[in-house]
C-alpha cells in the first residue's frame, strides 16, 4: 500500500540535513559550544591553581606584566578555538 512506510524511509525522514538549519542557529551553536568548552578549561585551571599553591609564584605582579599574561591568554582561546573550527569538522 501506498501509506505504508518502511522503517528505512522513517529513519531517513527523521534525520537532519544541514541546509535545512539556518545560518544564524549553526552561528549560534557553534558559540554557544566555544562558550561551554571555554568555561570548562577556565574550571580545570581555577582547581589546578587551588590544587597545587606553589604554582602561584609565576603569575603577574603588575600592571604590565598582567596584561601581556591575558594578552597571550587571549590569543591562545582563539587559536584554539579557530584550530578545532577549521580543522577537527
């Protein structure tokens, strides 16, 4: 009959095709994942830090030096985040 459906076309109507996702919501899940990964490596650094103490000998004193620290800090969460964009797809 023609209103039977096999479990193969159920299946494939279920799935999802990219274009079918509007730019904006793909934007938006690709920050929002950049967000929560960020947030989780920023955790393991705070429990690192508390961990282990005598670790805090290296960081900045003054102004200077604590704007280069988050200048490199900067650059390394978006080379990162820019590496697993373009190359782990």
């Amino acid at each position: 009959m023609a209103t039977e459906m096999r479990e193969s076309d159920e299946i494939q109507s279920c799935e999802v095709h990219e274009s079918s996702v509007p730019k904006w919501q793909r934007f938006f899940e690709i920050v929002f994942g950049f967000l929560a990964k960020s947030s989780m490596v920023v955790v393991g650094l705070v429990v690192f830090v508390l961990s282990f103490p005598e670790s805090l000998a290296g960081i900045p004193t003054t102004k200077k030096e604590f704007l280069i620290f988050l200048l490199f800090g900067i650059i390394g969460v978006i080379g990162t985040g820019l590496l697993f964009y373009f190359h782990i797809r």
